[in-house]
C-alpha cells in the first residue's frame, strides 16, 4: 500500500465556509493519508446538506468526527487519546456530543468500537458515507449505528468535494478507490476494498470547476493511481469480462493524464502514488509531452531485496525497478523521485538491508519516507510471519536508511543550483513572514522575497541556496504559465 503520511498535517480540524441556515456543529479531524483528507471532504459535503456547519471549538459540536488510519499502529494509538479526549468533553461539557469513527480503522475494527469499548456511536466505513443520514438518524433515536460494508462501485464521483482548509490553489481529486494488490504488510485491501476506477468525465467537471475557481494545481489521488482504468464502471478485476466495445473505449491512467492535462493547458497535475508493477512507459512518454504534468513520480520500493520483495508480495524485482528508472531517466531526466522503505520487514537479514542501502545508491531518490515494520493485524504479515527482526536493529537500519536519504536529497538539492525553476506560491514561508514558499516542477520546496506576487502566481525562481530540503532563491518574474 503506497501511502504517504504529512506528519504535519496529522489531526488537522477541517473548517469550511458556514452554508446559511445552518444550525448543527461538526467537529472533524483526519489522520493517515491525502486519501483520508480528500474523504474528510466528501463528508463535510454529504453533512452541509444535512445541517452541519464545521466548527474549530469541540466543546460546541453536535457531532465529533475522526477520520482514522490503520497502516501504522502509532495511528491507530494517537486516535484512540483522541477519542478519549472526545469523550471526556462530551462527559464534562456536552452530553448531547455524538462521537463516530470514519475511515480504516473502523473497517478493521468494525462494532470492536461500539460493542466492547462502547466509546463512539457510529462507525463508519470508506465507502459507506453516503449513508450517513440514515446513520445519524439512528444514532439521534438513541441506537447505535453501523456501516462498514465495501462497494464494488462507489467512488463519490458525484459528490463535489467541499475544499476544506485549502490555501485556494491545490486541491486533491480522488480517481480510484481500493487496491487490488495484496501486498503483505498492508490493510488496505481490507479496509478500502477492491479497484474501481472513477468516470473520466466526472474527474474533467471536477478538475474544470476548479480551475473556474481559481485553483492552479490539482493531485490526482488514488492508492494506485497507475491502475486507473474505466470501461463504464466496475472493478479493474473484472475488465476481463467486459464487452469488446468496452474494452475499446476504456481510459487507461496515460489516456486520463492526457484528457487532464489537455483540458487546462496551464493548470499543473500531479498524481500519486504509484506502483512499479503498474507504471506503464505510456504514462512517462505522456508526462514528457505535457509541460504541464509535473516532472515528479512517488514510486515506493518498500525494499532493495528480492528475497523480502517476494515475502512482501511486491510483484516487482530489484532488476525491474532499475529499468523502470532508467527509462524514467532516459525519458524525463530532471524527473525527481522519491519513496517508501520498510526498515526490519520480517526475515530482513543484514544482506537484505545493503541491497536496500545499494538500491538507494543507485536511484538518488529526492526524497522519501521510511519506516519501521510494525505489525498490522489482519494483513498478510501479521497473520502468518513472526515479526522476528528486534525493535533495536530495526531502528539502527532505518537511522542507516535516513542518513543516506538526508545525503542523497542534499546532493539533489545542490543541482538545482544557479538554475532557474517555475514556482507555485502557495503560503507564507514558515520561517519567515517576508517570504513566500511554494513548490518547483520536482515538488522541492522554494523560498524566496515576497515583493509583489501573491499566492496562486506561478513565478520564475533562480535558486542561490539550498538547504538538504529547501531551494532559496530570488524571483526574476513571472512565468509564461502564470
């Protein structure tokens, strides 16, 4: 499961515009991935057309939300102290509160939350947040409420999202749900169910609107984008069984990137994440004939051994991936790449740690997150391999993984210098209120002077500095894309 974790935005509180008439307070938070936080919004949409205004306060809310992550046991650990403190207000300030679990940790621990632990009334599942109405109105009878059932079809695509704590100018746009590869550290085919792919058209309404709206740069969001495929709707697994004018009409992830990128010329794509075994050479010619597709791939390894890549269930060898960068190089070469690596995997031995530390050598990855292995329950791993490798070794390999990654992304940053990038303003920096920060091509972060541009400018940056994270540089004016 490729997911990528903002640590700073772990338990962000989503606030939106009040809709007029409103008089019911809803207090989310989300954790884990940008697919939980593009679902927070969904949610926020489905709840402003049942009465519900966002608000910061928890003390004032009707309805206390947390939108959960199950890849990580830290996650899961942080949103039970939440609920605690959610429980604690609603004994002490408002017994009226209704409390509910969304996202993957209530697919994985389903009525566990209701029946044993009795600390929310409602649990709901990935797909099931169209029902929210009718769960609500249970729980408002004083019944506990419960839907974790997976979808075959749903993917929101007829919701538009409300924009939740957005600077204005980037916006996540969800084109698949579910994942279909059972790698075996990872819940997410539990919890999120089977591949399904979104209707194009919908992605297009979507990513016009917003540019209509004055958005400048939009992701396309899925647990594997690359396995983006619509034949009229269904699961990917069953595109065997299509009709032959589906099969000749159907959308592969190149021909979405295409329809997207040709439907607003100036407006800057990026997708996320993909898989090795699904990035098609189509997809890397179709990013270099777009100026503006972003010359940035996230393509997690999770480790440089066959041996563990096997026990993981990646459907991927070392040799492999090496092709595929090479002909990501010899296509785009100032495409950056960054990863996911798994420190201390079970059965990890010191040689299999070096081909990860060699495989690292050889890619020069921007930039990355790793991790150490921690059990999940339900997956593959946890059900049938002993988590054998110890907590010390498992750390000292990750410190060895992030040292050479720190080295890596320093050299990376460095070749950006006395070159010219085109940056997206996108906030203050946070270092300095006199500057602004914004993104390059490559998803590095710039700084530079404020003087007269403004968020949402795409601006020309020559760079004079670096830091092993951060290109600071100077504006010399706009870009012809602005």
């Amino acid at each position: 499961m490729e997911k990528i974790i903002d640590e700073n935005k772990q338990g962000e509180n989503l606030i939106i515009e009040g809709k007029e008439g409103n008089k019911r307070k809803l207090f989310i938070e989300s954790y884990g991935c940008s697919m939980n936080f593009s679902d927070s919004e969904i949610v926020a949409s489905i709840l402003a057309n049942e009465g519900f205004n966002t608000t910061q306060n928890l003390e004032d809310a009707d309805l206390v939300l947390v939108n959960t992550c199950s890849i990580r046991d830290k996650a899961e650990q942080t949103v039970r102290k939440r609920l605690e403190k959610y429980n604690a207000v609603k004994r002490s300030h408002n017994p009226k509160m209704k409390v509910g679990v969304l996202g993957c940790m209530a697919e994985r621990l389903k009525s566990k939350f209701l029946e044993e632990e009795k600390i929310v009334d409602l649990v709901v599942g990935p797909d099931a947040y169209k029902d929210l109405p009718n769960l609500l109105a249970e729980v408002e009878e004083g019944r506990d409420a419960i839907n974790v059932i997976l979808s075959k079809e749903e993917t929101y695509g007829d919701i538009s999202p409300v924009r939740l704590n957005t600077n204005g100018v980037t916006a996540f746009v969800s084109i698949t749900r579910g994942c279909d590869n059972m790698c075996t550290f990872c819940v997410v085919p539990f919890t999120r169910g089977r591949e399904r792919s979104r209707d194009p058209q919908s992605i297009l309404e979507e990513v016009n609107d917003l540019w209509n709206r004055g958005f400048k740069e939009i992701t396309l969001l899925g647990q594997n984008v690359d396995s983006y495929l619509w034949y009229g709707g269904g699961l990917k697994k069953d595109f065997n069984k299509a009709s032959d004018i589906q099969k000749a009409t159907a959308v592969n992830f190149a021909q979405l990137l295409e329809l997207c990128a040709k439907a607003q010329p100036k407006m800057r794509i990026r997708f996320s994440t993909s898989n090795p075994q699904d990035l098609t050479l189509d997809v890397i010619e179709t990013m270099a004939t777009y100026h503006n597709i972003c010359n940035h791939i996230h393509l997690p390894v999770q480790s440089g051994s066959n041996r563990i890549l096997k026990e993981m269930n990646r459907l991927h060898t070392r040799e492999e991936y090496f092709e595929l960068i090479d002909n990501i190089r010899r296509i785009i070469p100032d495409c950056a790449i960054s990863q996911d690596l798994i420190a201390g995997f079970p059965t990890e031995t010191e040689e299999d740690h070096q081909d990860t530390l060699s495989l690292m050598s050889y890619v020069k990855y921007h930039f990355g997150y790793m991790f150490t292995y921690s059990e999940r329950p339900g997956t593959m791993a946890g059900r049938n391999m002993e988590d054998d490798v110890p907590e010390p070794v498992k750390k000292r390999r990750l410190a060895e993984i992030v040292a050479l990654q720190q080295k890596h992304s320093k050299t990376r940053t460095q070749e950006f210098l006395n070159k010219t990038v085109e940056v997206l303003i996108e906030k203050s920096s946070k270092k300095s209120d006199q500057q602004w920060s914004g993104r390059n091509q490559q998803n590095s972060v710039v700084v530079f002077p404020k003087e007269h541009y403004k968020v949402g400018d795409l601006v020309n940056v020559k760079v004079t500095d670096c830091t092993s994270a951060t290109l600071i540089g100077e504006a010399i004016g706009y870009s012809d894309n602005n």
